[in-house]
C-alpha cells in the first residue's frame, strides 16, 4: 500500500470527527496531529497489515 489514505478518526478529547490523511508509505508509524476542532494533540499509531489493511488507533498525547 502506497500514497495516502483518507480516514475519519474521534478526537479522544472533544469527540468530534476529524478527517485526516495516512502516509501509507511505512508499515507502522506514531506521530502526533492536532484536532482540527479542538486542537489539542492527538497521538496516532497506524499500521498496515499484511493484508494490506489499514489500521488506525488514536489516544490523547499521554496515554
């Protein structure tokens, strides 16, 4: 799996539903992206499965 993918994820903060793209490009990753609507940090682990499915998981910047 290669490119972007487009993903809607909760903000473990406010709730809302934030629209964000994946870099697709490594297998597994952890970054920190700030909510759109409340913006407060949001850490990220994404993995792609050998299956090529895309797993997204997302907690607040500490946990």
């Amino acid at each position: 799996m290669n490119g972007e993918e487009q993903t809607n994820i909760q903000c473990p903060y406010c709730g809302e539903t934030n629209t964000v793209f994946i870099d697709c490009s490594e297998s597994e990753q952890e970054y920190i992206e700030d909510c759109q609507v409340c913006c407060r940090p949001i850490r990220f682990e994404v993995q792609i499965t050998e299956n090529e499915e895309l797993k997204v998981s997302v907690f607040h910047e500490n946990e």
